[in-house]
C-alpha cells in the first residue's frame, strides 16, 4: 500500500499470549472468547505487528514488538514465539536489515511494543538499530521511569536506558507532525502520552491503533482492556476517534490482532465494528 510518499508494510515480529480477561476487561469470557478462543491457561493468540514506511529518504518502523531479550521463564508466561515470525526475518522479507532502518517511532513504552528497541550483543544490551533516531513522547517517558505500582511490570528500562545512554531519543512534547506526511493523535487512556501516528494524504488515511485498539474486536466501545490506566477516558477517546474514522473513511492498522491486518470501519445499530478486511502488505 502506498500512502503519498511512503510505502507501507506489515511487520510482523512475534507470536504470543495474554490472559483473555486482562485484554477484554469487563466483558464476559463467554462474550470475548466467541472472538478470541482461549488456552487452559486462559491466554488468547495475539501477535506484535509493526508498521515500516519507506519514503522521503527514511525507514520508519512503528513499534518494535516483544524483542528477544527475554529468559525461559518469562517467554513461557507470555508464550513468546520467535521461531516463524521475528524482526529480522520480517524486515529482511522488504530487503531492509537493522542497519537500514533511520526511525524508529515508540507509541509507548510497554515491553510488548518496545522490547525489540535493543538486543542482546556479547551478553550486553545494545540498541537494535544503531543508525536510528527513537521517538518517545515525553509524557509516556516520565511514566515509564517513575511507574506506579500497577504500571511497572510493563515497563522495563532494559528496552530504552541503552538509548538514552547514547543520545538516541528525541522527545515529542505535541501532537504537531514530526515527520513529513505523518500527524499524530494522542490518547491517555490505556497509558499517558501514548502516540498514534496518522499516515494521510489526498485519498487515504490510515490510523495506526496501537492499545486503544488492540485487535478487532475492541472496536466495541465498552471492550477495553484491564490494562488501562483509565478505561473510561479510553472508552471517551474511543467513541471520538471511531466517530472521525467512520465519517473520514480511515483504515484502522490492528497491532495485537493475530487475522487481521487493518480494516475499514462501520456503525450499525448503535455499535462500531469491522466493515472490511484490508491488506497493508503481503
């Protein structure tokens, strides 16, 4: 897919797991599972999709999943699987390599979307892409340091502290447009300062989701997750953007969803849900 100077492409850089009522919240299991068929251990098959931009003499990758930084231990809990899909292999599948790659953009901190930001070198931590500049929004950067007590088994500094050590982080404080082509909108409700870019020109537009709509399904106004900071500003945030989606005719990229890539959406009798299927990439 081509969105005016930038193609796009699906990236997908992990396979694995989380507890089925942690990502429906409220919503009953007998409700959520007709969309997300659970495990014996009540965990629900999910990926980590990234979005790579190729334009105005830049690689952009939006997110950069689980990582490989992680012990038996906690692979075994989150189900992480590396083995048919990770980021090498993916970016390589476009002809990019980690050197290639200019920007990476962080919606946020949570290890599932920045956990690829370093890699292990000589059993020490090093960035991933050595030639890049990683975006961070400083409201989510401050959180991310100073986490609360729910907070801080999501952020974990072993994904940015390296960064910082070698002054590879620019800071966005507004949602004005950082890069050419690309606007941003920020929400609060799953996490503070987390950062949706918005790829436009002419004749498409697409939002890029990340956790405020993790998977297809949540596009249900009242499905969000347990995670959230503020479930009822996420629903508020929802309801605003869904509306704008509807009327302007978006494409919605899913980052969680393990089927589909993006949509279009619709409103019938009251509830926002999927109107069609659509393919960034193949």
């Amino acid at each position: 897919m081509r969105i005016g100077n930038y193609k796009l492409y699906s990236i997908v850089t992990s396979q694995f797991s989380l507890d089925g009522g942690a990502m429906f919240g409220i919503i009953p299991k007998t409700l959520w599972e007709k969309e997300a068929p659970a495990d014996k251990f009540n965990r629900i098959n999910m990926v980590t999709r990234s979005l790579l931009l190729i334009g105005n003499d830049r690689n952009i990758i939006i997110d950069t999943g689980n990582g490989d930084k992680w012990d038996k231990k906690y692979r075994s809990i989150y189900n992480i699987k590396l083995d048919k899909v990770n980021l090498n292999n993916s970016l390589s599948k476009v002809g990019l390599s980690q050197d290639d790659i200019t920007d990476v953009f962080c919606t946020h901190l949570h290890f599932d979307h920045a956990g690829g930001n370093t890699t292990y070198k000589n059993e020490r931590i090093i960035p991933t892409f050595q030639n890049a500049n990683y975006w961070i929004h400083k409201d989510n950067w401050d959180l991310a340091n100073s986490p609360t007590e729910k907070d801080k088994g999501s952020y974990l500094e072993e994904n940015w502290k390296v960064l910082a050590q070698n002054n590879m982080i620019q800071f966005i404080e507004s949602k004005d447009e950082f890069i050419p082509g690309v606007k941003l909108f920020i929400s609060n409700g799953h996490t503070t300062g987390m950062m949706h870019p918005i790829i436009t020109d002419n004749s498409k537009t697409l939002f890029y989701a990340a956790d405020i709509f993790p998977m297809a399904s949540h596009l249900r106004l009242n499905w969000v997750m347990a995670y959230d900071i503020d479930p009822v500003k996420t629903i508020k945030e929802k309801k605003y953007l869904l509306s704008k989606i509807v009327d302007e005719d978006w494409i919605v990229f899913f980052e969680h969803d393990p089927i589909r890539q993006a949509c279009k959406v619709k409103y019938n009798g009251g509830q926002y849900g999927l109107k069609e299927t659509v393919v960034i990439s193949g």
